[in-house]
C-alpha cells in the first residue's frame, strides 16, 4: 500500500487544452476481433485500489487510462515537440527519447522534434545552448548508449522565459524527461502557459532512479540499477569472504528511499545487514549496528552491509547542511563514515574488521538500460506522445498495476514515495537478513 495519503477523485482530473476532434492517423480501431491494435476509450478508468475485503463496496477512486486516443488536438502536419532530460542520469534516458521521436514523426507524423540541451537551461536562450533537430536518423542507435544524448542540468530557470522560448520555437507538446524537481519545474511551466491561455501541452515522464515518484510503481532504470547493484553486492561478498573478519560495506543509491537497497539485497541474498532511509537505526549500544556486526563477525568471521545513500543521515548530525544547484539538500556522505566507525569500534573491542567499501553510484547511473527497463522506456514515451496528441496537459504518465495511465502533476509530485516499513518488501528483507538475531544477540 503507498506510503503516501489517498488522492481524491478531483485531484486526478487531468487538464486538456481543449476539445480533441481530429481523426487519429494511427492504424488503430476500437472493433473487437480485428487484431490490429485499439484505441483507449476516453471514458476507461484504471481503479486506485485493487484489492477489496470481501462483503465490501469497493472504491470507485480512478486515475484516467493513459494510451491512443481516436480523437486528438493537434494537427500532426503543424506540430512541433520538444524532449528536455533534466536531473541525475538514469539507465533509459536514450530510449525515452528514441522512442517519443519515432512515435511522434513516424505514426503521428508531426512536423518536427527540438532536442533542448542541458535540462531547463536549454529553454532559456541567454543562457543555453539552441535545440537541435530530432531525427529518425539521429536516434537510430542511441538506445544502446547510457547517458542521454541531449545532456542535462540541475539549478533554476526562470518558468517565464521558457514559455517565452517555446511561443519563439513555435512549440506545441513539451516533453520533461526527469524526476521530482523536473516534475514540478514542468508544473510550474504548464502554470504559466495557462495563465497565458496558450495551447502548449506540457507531459512529464517520470525519471527517478531510486524509484521514489508518486503513481508510478516502477520508474525506468531501476531493474537496471538492482542488477548492476546485485553484482556489487556479489563482490562484496566475496572479497568479505576473503580474509579474516571482512566486512564488504556497499553504498548504494536512495537518496529518500530504500528501494534500490532493499530489492538489490533480496536479489543478491548475501547481505547480512540491509540500512535504509525509511527506518532509521541505532549505530551504538548494544542494538545498534556496530554490536550487532561485531556479534555477526564472532559467529561467522565476514559480513556484508548494504546501506542506501540517505539512511544514517542522522549518525552525522554534526555536519553543516549544503545544497546543490536544484536546492536539494546534499547527502552527508554516509559510506566513509560507516567504514570509519566500523573499524574504530572493532579495534576498540579486540575483533578488527577489515573493511572493503564499495560506492558503485555513478558506475551504475551512466550504464545504458537493461531489457526489462528498455520495454518500460518504450511504454512510457508512447503513452506521453499519445497524451501530448490528445491534447492533455499538466500531467504525468505514470505505472500503476500495471497499467500505464495519465497523473496530473499537481499530485504526483507534492511527496516522494517510499519503501512502506509494513509491507512485504521489507518483511522479506528481515527474512532474510534476520536482522534481530544480530541486533538482539539471540
Ligand atoms: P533527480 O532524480 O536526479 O533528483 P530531479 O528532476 O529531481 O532528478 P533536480 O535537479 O531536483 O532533479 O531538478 C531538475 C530541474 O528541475 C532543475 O533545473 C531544477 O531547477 C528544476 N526544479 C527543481 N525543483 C523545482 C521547483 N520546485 N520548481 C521549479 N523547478 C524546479
Ligand atoms: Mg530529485
């Protein structure tokens, strides 16, 4: 269940610039029995919760159905989009925006797709480099390739001059690749192109390694991000395994949840100790970690310790707070300071640790995507384009159960999910860590 409050019925209306009343040039129908593919009815619904308790009425709370419309807003000969990847890179960037250009120029047939340079920076010409132009020629290959072939940024852009850039530009669908800062940026950017009574329609797609947007269950790049991230755990194990009381410390990301940490571990299952953001721990004292590796190294003479970027923020209180160019708040690097810690306490109780630390954050955010994330890359971008030609707007496409639908971005990005202490991903993370015997002593 989301760790996050229920939205009402209202809040997940999602805007559209006006009435969709053009024919569709994809080969789709809505006959049964056809085999070539339907539309999505306007009027589908996807339920908010799918479970019921027996004897109950179940909740009728929806979100709209992303997917091709029969009817669409703009005019594909006279419509020009633009892609913007904003924040931290993530394994998929290059399919998302393969895959919207060949979506948008090849079955829509629109006129052309701008390329924005450098995240928000690039919708601001005193500042950014111009867009280039988006072929079918020039993204051919590039889903093979990490990274993302327009570059990105952090740090502020006045909403103003962006919309002034896309008036310029004659934009008509904007595209913003990133994650919860992105999503807001993009909301802020759809705000003004309403107050302005502009038909410019603004799709965010969701970005987030660490998996921690509202509505989406899976953000792409994170099954890349588990596997890279099980085999360190792997290694990490084995050069544990190695020496006398080797402890193999690997710092993943999750900056505000434990999703990489937690699915990685279960993956891998050679971690003994799994720390993430969402439930906090003891370092000292008899329960803390500290006791608890030194009673694991006792019994078994190695371990492994899994601990997300953002968990044991509060060990290192002592330290000014920074902020990087977006305004979020910078990580109090956690990694070294657990190493340092573990060899100090076990020195100081006669059994010394020889600690190997890993910080594979960078190695893994820049690899290109997986199969898995590559097919989710692909759904994501041909659900935004076909919202973009429907003429929705202020919104986000988003995964839920399964089924790809439309989020307004108002909701979607005014928390960031996380890893639910009480459900089963957790659970089956103490099953097989077993952390209390370690903590307790038992
Ligand atoms: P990541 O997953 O890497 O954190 P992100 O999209 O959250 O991705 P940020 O650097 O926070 O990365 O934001 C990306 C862009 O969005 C930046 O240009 C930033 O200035 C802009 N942005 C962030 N927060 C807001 C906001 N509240 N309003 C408008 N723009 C914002
Ligand atoms: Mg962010």
């Amino acid at each position: 269940m989301p760790t996050y409050p229920k939205p009402t019925q209202e809040q997940l209306v999602v805007t559209r610039l006006g009435e969709a009343r053009l024919v569709s040039p994809l080969p789709l129908s809505t006959t049964p029995g056809d085999n070539i593919g339907d539309f999505v009815d306007d009027d589908l619904r996807a339920l908010y919760n799918p479970r019921i308790m027996l004897g109950e009425k179940p909740s009728d709370l929806c979100f709209e159905l992303a997917g091709a419309r029969r009817e669409i807003f703009f005019t594909p000969q006279d419509t020009t989009a633009a892609i913007v990847t904003c924040g931290g890179l993530c394994p998929g960037l290059n399919n998302v925006i393969r895959s919207l250009v060949l979506e948008l120029l090849m079955n829509y047939g629109i006129r052309n797709v701008l390329g924005i340079r450098y995240g928000y920076h690039g919708l601001n010409p005193n500042v950014g480099r111009p867009p280039f132009e988006l072929t079918k020629e020039l993204v051919d290959e590039i889903h093979h390739k990490g990274g993302t072939i327009l570059g990105t940024s952090r740090g502020p852009q006045e909403h103003k001059e962006s919309v002034d850039f896309l008036v310029d530009r004659g934009v008509n669908i904007l595209f913003c690749v990133g994650g919860d800062g992105t999503q807001r940026g993009a909301h802020q950017i759809a705000s003004e192109i309403a107050r302005r009574k502009l038909p410019i329609s603004v799709i965010g797609i969701p970005k987030t390694i660490d998996n921690d947007i509202k509505y989406c269950y899976r953000t792409f790049g994170f099954a890349t991000a588990v596997s890279e991230a099980e085999k360190v755990i792997d290694r990490a194990h084995v050069e544990a395994k190695s020496v006398l009381n080797g402890v193999g410390l690997v710092k993943l990301m999750g900056r505000h949840a434990g999703f990489i940490t937690a699915a990685a571990t279960l993956a891998s299952g050679e971690a003994n100790f799994a720390l993430i953001p969402e439930v906090p721990m003891q370092l000292h004292g008899e329960h803390g970690l500290l006791a608890a590796l030194d009673r694991r190294l006792k019994a078994r003479e190695h371990a492994v310790v899994v601990i997300a970027e953002g968990a044991g923020q509060h060990w290192l209180d002592e330290c000014p707070d920074e902020f990087d160019a977006s305004g979020n708040l910078l990580l109090r690097d956690v990694g070294p300071f657990l190493a340092h810690a573990i060899k100090d306490y076990s020195n100081k109780v006669g059994n010394p640790a020889n600690v190997k630390y890993f910080d594979p954050s960078y190695h893994i955010r820049s690899v290109h995507a997986d199969a898995t994330d590559s097919l989710l890359c692909e759904r994501l971008a041909r659900a935004a384009a076909h919202a973009g030609m429907a003429g929705k707007t202020d919104m986000l496409v988003g995964l839920w159960h399964n089924q790809l639908i439309d989020v307004p971005l108002a909701v979607s990005c005014d928390a960031k999910k996380q890893l639910s202490p009480e459900g089963e991903l957790w659970m089956a993370l103490q099953a097989l860590t077993r952390q209390e015997k370690w903590y307790s002593g038992v």
